[in-house]
C-alpha cells in the first residue's frame, strides 16, 4: 500500500459518511474501510465468498483479511483458506493517537489530546501469538500497517471496556510504514542490534520497549515457530536466550 492510495481511500470514506453524518456512523468501521479501499480501490473485488466464508478483498493477488483485533477469530478460517490460496492478513498498528472523547448525553467532542504511548511493530506479538502455528506457512503473509490515528471514545460509565470507556471509530489520518512478514528471515527485525549475545526475556522486553508479558510471547514465536531464539540456560527462575545466526 502506498501514501497516495492511502489518502485517496481516506478522502473518499470521509466524504461518503463520517464527514456528512457524524463520527460513528458508517456501516462498516472507518478504520477498516479505509485499509479496504487504500489496497484494492475496485470494490468489485471486496466481500467475496470464498470456501464458504467471506473474504474481505480477493483479487488475483489472492485474499486479503484486514484484522484489527483477536486474532483467535481469525484462526478457523485461515486454516480452511491457505491450502488453496496465498492469503495476506493486515493488522493496523496506532504509532501516535490522539484521542477525543464524546459526551454520551450531548455528543460534544472534546479537543484532542495526545497519546503518550507510540505505537511499534513488536505491538503484534499479542496477536500474532494466536495464530502462531500458522505463521510459517508458505500461503501466509502479514502486514503491519503503522498508521497515526485520531481515536474517539465515550467519556463516563456508558461503554463496555475498562472503565466504563467505549471507542467508537478510529481514523487514520497518516501511513507511516508497512512491515512485510512472509518467511523466516522477515522475523529477525523482532532482534534488535542492541540486545546482549544472551538475554532474559525482560532484557529483550527493554531492547524491544514491550511488556514482559507481551515480550515473552514474542520470544516463543521466535524461538518455536522460526528457530530465530534459542534456550541456552536457566538462570534461577529466569530463561536465558540467544539469537539463532
């Protein structure tokens, strides 16, 4: 995907719904509709049935499933897809947000405020660990899109997530990068340069700027999927790593 097919696809879904009727009011969430038309414009190709299921795009590149969230759901159809076609799945990364909030009663928006957090390919691993054992098939290849993003959400007690918080939409506002993963050797950007020649997995969390939680999973898709880690030793209760040259 391109900055100009991005911005041509955001233009055209701002103008068709957001822009005239209000945030949160398309059919089809912003985010993915945008991602949908920026990669395939000819909506001929969009929402095909295919084996049963719909495909988001099929076109002769093959199918194309842009995947925002759990991953897990995802899992049952890949399986039934990847024997018969080359399959590319798309997750949207935020690199920087800014939030607003909607007052529930008077939908008033609030001025926007930046997110301290930056978003970064290694956020994947929470997901990508979900489908791990078919990460290494020939047919799958991943994209990590990362984007910046204006993200609206529900102040007070209204919505279903934590505290009570809603996101309504999510908009893209900016193509930053796109991360191609389609074989082994695509991996190793999860090892960066500055990691020690062994490591614990808090160690790689630093090197990475993840969670411990998150960097671990990571660790066990690199190490049991791709063979890019290795387990050397055990150091009291901690497992000690090594990159696979």
């Amino acid at each position: 995907m391109d900055k100009a097919a991005f911005m041509r696809a955001q233009s055209a879904v701002l103008t068709e719904g957001i822009g005239r009727e209000g945030i949160g009011t398309l059919s089809e969430r912003a985010l993915h509709r945008i991602l949908k038309l920026a990669i395939e414009p000819n909506e001929a190709f969009h929402e095909q049935k295919v084996l049963g299921s719909v495909a988001d795009i099929q076109n002769e590149q093959g199918i194309t499933e842009i995947q925002t969230r759990a991953f897990e759901k995802m899992r049952p159809k890949l399986i039934k897809l990847l024997p018969h076609y080359p399959v590319t799945l798309v997750y949207p990364i935020a690199r920087e947000k800014r939030l607003h909030w909607i007052d529930p009663v008077t939908k008033e928006i609030s001025e926007p405020r930046k997110s301290p957090k930056k978003g970064k390919a290694a956020d994947a691993f929470f997901e990508l660990y979900k489908i791990r054992s078919l990460l290494s098939h020939e047919n799958l290849t991943v994209k990590l899109l990362l984007l910046d993003m204006e993200e609206y959400r529900y102040r007070g007690g209204t919505g279903r997530g934590r505290r009570g918080m809603e996101r309504v939409e999510r908009i893209p506002t900016r193509f930053v990068e796109e991360i191609t993963l389609a074989r082994r050797e695509d991996y190793r950007i999860f090892l960066p340069e500055e990691l020690p020649k062994e490591f614990t997995a808090k160690q790689y969390a630093r090197a990475i700027g993840e969670k411990p939680r998150y960097a671990y999973l990571g660790l066990r898709i690199l190490k049991d999927e791709f063979g890019l880690v290795s387990h050397v030793r055990t150091e009291g209760r901690e497992y000690v790593y090594q990159a696979v040259f």
